[in-house]
C-alpha cells in the first residue's frame, strides 16, 4: 500500500519492460506485416501484379494464425523462443509469441490503407510507365501514409495490450506487475497503479499517432 | 499519306464477369494521324475508356492490335510497353494526382519514373509550369487547387516525358463550363506549339466541335463512323451521328415545341457562308408560310462558323411543300428530323 522506493523502481522496471516487448514485438511486426500486406494488395485479383493463388493461400494463413487465442499462442511459441533467444522466460522470451501475433494483425491494417487508395493514382502511375516495384515505392507507401501511421499507433497499442500477459510466463512489464500483485497477491492498489499507467501508454501511442497522421496529411486544407 | 502515330487493328475486348462474358468493344479499326486533335464520342457505356485503356495496353485487348509508330504492341514485352508509355501520356477526368506530393513535385513524378536527374526534372517541370500558367502554385498541393487548376497540372505531368500522344478520358467532364473552355483552348494551344497528337474521349458534342479535327463515333462496342467533324455535323450518316449532333438541338426543341401541332419539322444547316437570318426571313418572305423556330444554335467548328436551326414546317401540306422547295432552290442543305429525334 506503500509508494515507497522500492515500489516505484519495480513500476519504473515495469514501464521499461512493457516499453522495449512492446517497440520491438512492433518492429518486428512490421518487419514481417508490413510486405506482407503490399503482397495481399498488389497479388489481389484486379491488383497491379494479379497472382490470385499466392493471394488466396497468405489469406487464408493469415486468417489461421489470428484466430488462435494469443494466451495460447504464447505458449505454443515459447519453445521457438528458447530456440531462437535461448530462454523460454522472461521479457524477451515473449518478443517472439508476440511478433507472430501481431504480424498477421499488421498485415491485415497494413492492407486494409493500401485499399482506401484510389485505384485511378495507380492507373495513372502506369500510365506513365511505371513498374511494380514504383508503384509500390512511390504510390502506394507514400500515399497511404496517413492512414498507415493510425493503423500503426492501433496495432502498437493492441500489441502493448497484448504484451501484458507476458507475466503468464514469467516475463515482466506492466501486466505482469497488474496480475501478480493484483490477482495472486491481491493488493488491488499496486494493480490499479499499473493498469492507470498501461492507459496513460496507450493514450500517449494513439495521440502521437494522430497527430502525426494529421500532420503528414497533404489533403487537409 | 505517312505511317499513322497510332492505327488500332481489329480491335476486341471481351471482360470475364461473374454474369458471363461481356463485350465491351468490337472489331474497332483507326487510324490517328500525327499531329491531330482525334475525337472519339459515344453515349455511356459505349466502349470509349476501354478503347482508350487499350491505346496505352493498361487493359489489354482480347483481339487485334494497336500499331504505336508502326511498332505493335502485343508483340511488346512488359519493360518495352512501359518505355512506349512514357511516350503516351494520359489525362483523366478526375485528375489522379498524387495527393501527398505537391504540384512541382507530381510533375516531377513520370521524370523520376524515367530516371531523370532531379535538377533536370524540376527545371523541365518549372518550365511545364509556365505553359499551363502554374508557376507560382509549384509548391501547392492538389487539395489546395480548383477542379481546373487540377487538371492544368495533369497536363503539365502528362506533357513532362516529351509524350507524342497525349490520351484524355473525359478530361473536362468534372469542370464547369467555363473552365472546359480554358483546358480545351490549353490543350488546342499544346497541340499546335508541340505538335502532340491529342486522343479526346468525351461524351459531349460541344467538347468534340470545339477543338477535333477528326472524330469517330462509337455505339455499342462497335464504331458507327469516323470522319472529319465538320463533314459529320453538316453529314451524320449513322444513327448516333444524327442523334448526338441533333440531339441537343431536339432537346431544346422538345422544350419549345408547341403543344398539339404536329408538324413536320427540318434542321438546316448554314456552313458559315450564309447567316442564318436572311435565310429563314427571306424563306418566309417567298413562301408567305409561317414557320415555327425551335432550335438556333452557331458555333465554331476548326474557325468556321457552322449553324443550325430546327424548324417546324407549316401545318398545311402546300406551305411546307413550298418551304421544302425554297431551301433547295437556294442550296441550304436541310433534313428532315424524325419525330422521336424531337
Ligand atoms: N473491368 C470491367 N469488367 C467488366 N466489364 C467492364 C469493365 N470495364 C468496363 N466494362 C463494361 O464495358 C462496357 C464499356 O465500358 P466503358 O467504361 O468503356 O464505357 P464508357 O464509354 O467509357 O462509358 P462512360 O461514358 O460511362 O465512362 C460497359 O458495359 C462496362 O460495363
Ligand atoms: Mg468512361
């Protein structure tokens, strides 16, 4: 019931867990989403590069991985997690369960901004010659950059949410400090202390996200 | 006669849709001619943004071929159509510019698709600026730009890789009246200082008479006629000639039609020899029969002034007889506009 200092320093920890699982569970989503989702847009039927049976097949694996529950997922991936970071426990143990969750999920919003796109920019950008790989360059990613930059501040905030079950598996961050000592200890403050300060986070990510959408939008005014 | 810059061969193309095949244009034969301003016209629906998606190949046809200086275009690959593009630049009706990009920096967009050195680009788009009357909205962005402004930057983007062709699908149909005019007296003006073919699709008559050449009329996938437009207006042979050069003027003769007669009623022509109104006073002067005016119109057709006028003949058969054989004792060419035209 305390804010002594030894509370604040584990909340200071815990901040700093959820923030780097977080910013990394997201590069590496993107890393993985993002070309994901120019190939569900650009093989669709009637896309720039039609390959239908490559479209229909990454739909359909995406779909798979996002219907399975992310408590499960966590502990299907953890051996990949030991195999790759070489521990199964802990913050960085879960980057991995957390970035083949949210790939699929950033692919998904990634596509859903490309398809907001006029399709007469692109006819045009063929019109003057240009190949796939421009169009993808220089039409599709840098116009649909307002809406790519709220699809990201919405799959950082889910991946943040999601991170917090880390404390499931022995991981840190602000979840898992909410669980053990809210539900296991049951010391309701030092739960709601943690919770109040994952909402100020995600307020903070969807703000800048905004504001930075805003901002790069030429078509306002 | 020189190789044409384009000629379209036999020309089909069939779309698969889930309610069966459908034929969006067949057996379509032209030939545009270096340095012309070519009109192709047609009611909704009739064929004219597929024809022209398959001059560039972005739709590619089902049948035929298209000829760009000779050289075929199906039998291109991928990377040589592209190159061929770049010397077609197209405009549309609403505008496709890259809304995130400012103006210089969209005319600027085809000299970075072709590679050009960015100094080069921006001086050349600077200077395609200038002829569209731009230069000081370089930095401006489209959602900053009138519909008309819009469009001026489309031509100068379209004009930046020094294009042959320039291929327009109802360039000036989202623009008011007014501002039609100004594009179509820009595009009339690139033609003639650069030399650019100009392929005009449009639905309206007006946008055809006041700056084609040439003209071919397409109906139901199919081409009705081609020729030139003032042999058209004077002469429609098809159907559709008649009903899209007659059909304004039967539009407002419709309004003005008076109630409960039903007459017989002739459009004259007046080639700009003649004015119009010696010829219908005079014609009521010797034939002391009355005609009813319904429809007068003139306008300029390639610097000549062309008119014409619906008129209902008199109600009895002796007085229409006589104006009949006025107007071809004096040579004013006239037909007759059936009463479904009306
Ligand atoms: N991608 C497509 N798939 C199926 N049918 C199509 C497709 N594009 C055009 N069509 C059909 O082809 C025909 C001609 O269409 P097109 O767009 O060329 O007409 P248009 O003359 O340009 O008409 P508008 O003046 O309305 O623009 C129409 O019947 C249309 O429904
Ligand atoms: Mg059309």
């Amino acid at each position: 019931m305390k804010f002594d200092a030894v509370t604040v320093n584990m909340l200071k920890t815990g901040i700093w867990e959820s923030f780097y699982m977080t910013a990394l569970s997201s590069l590496f989503a993107y890393l993985i989403g993002l070309p994901l989702g120019i190939i569900l847009v650009v093989t669709d039927e009637g896309g720039i590069r039609p390959i239908p049976w490559l479209q229909k097949i990454l739909g359909v694996a995406i779909n798979l991985l996002r219907s399975v529950p992310f408590l499960i997922l966590l502990f299907i991936a953890l051996p990949l997690s030991k195999i790759v970071i070489g521990t199964r426990i802990g913050s960085p143990a879960i980057i991995i369960p957390l970035t083949i969750a949210a790939a699929p999920y950033v692919a998904r919003v990634v596509e859903s901004s490309f398809r907001e796109l006029d399709a007469g920019v692109i006819e045009a950008a063929q019109s003057m010659g240009a190949s796939t790989w421009q169009i993808i360059w220089k039409v599709l990613l840098p116009e649909s950059r307002p809406s790519l930059l709220l699809g990201a501040a919405l799959a950082v905030t889910t991946i943040l949410s999601y991170s917090a079950m880390a404390g499931f598996t022995g991981g840190g961050g602000l979840g898992a400090i909410a669980i053990n000592y809210g539900y296991y200890r049951y010391e309701p403050f030092l739960m709601w202390v943690s919770v109040v300060l994952l909402v100020v986070m995600v307020q903070i990510i969807q703000e800048a996200g905004n504001r930075l959408s805003r901002k790069s939008d030429k078509r306002i005014r | 006669m020189e190789t044409p810059i384009i000629r379209i061969q036999n020309l089909g193309k069939e779309f698969k849709t889930a309610n069966g095949p459908v034929r969006a244009l067949q057996n379509i034969n032209l030939e545009v001619s270096a340095g012309e301003i070519f009109g192709i016209i047609g009611l909704s629906g009739a064929g004219k943004s597929t024809l022209v998606r398959c001059i560039n190949y972005l739709e590619v046809p089902t049948e035929g071929d298209v000829l760009f200086e000779g050289k075929s275009m199906a039998a291109m690959s991928d990377h040589e159509r592209r190159r061929t593009r770049q010397s077609m630049g197209m405009i549309f009706q609403q505008f496709n510019l890259l809304a995130q990009r400012n103006v210089i920096r969209n005319v600027c967009f085809p000299l970075e698709l072709a590679g050009v050195p960015k100094k080069e680009a921006r001086e050349r788009a600077m200077e395609l600026l200038k002829t569209v009357g731009l230069e000081d909205r370089a930095q401006a962005y489209p959602a900053q730009l009138s519909g008309g402004q819009k469009q001026r930057v489309a031509i100068a983007r379209a004009l930046a890789t020094r294009p042959k062709v320039i291929l327009c699908d109802e360039a000036t149909s989202a623009l008011d009246p007014n501002t039609t005019k100004q594009i179509l007296e820009l595009l009339k003006d690139i033609n003639r200082k650069l030399g650019v073919t100009i392929i005009v699709i449009t639905h309206e008559m007006a946008v055809i008479e006041a700056i084609c050449d040439r003209v071919a009329i397409i109906d139901q996938s199919r081409i009705a006629e081609v020729g030139a437009v003032s042999e058209i207006f004077l002469n429609p042979r098809s159907a559709i000639g008649r009903k899209l050069i007659m059909g304004e003027a039967a539009a407002q003769a419709a309004g003005t039609a008076v109630s409960g007669e039903s007459g017989r009623s002739i459009r004259i022509i007046f080639d700009g020899r003649e004015s119009a109104e010696p010829v219908i006073s005079n014609m009521v002067l010797a034939c002391r029969a009355p005609v009813n005016i319904m429809y007068a119109a003139t306008r300029d057709i390639q610097g000549k002034a062309m008119g014409q006028m619906v008129v209902q003949l008199p109600p009895d058969r002796e007085g229409a007889r006589r104006v009949i054989e006025y107007l071809e004792s004096i040579r004013v060419p006239y037909e007759e506009v059936n009463g479904d035209e009306v």
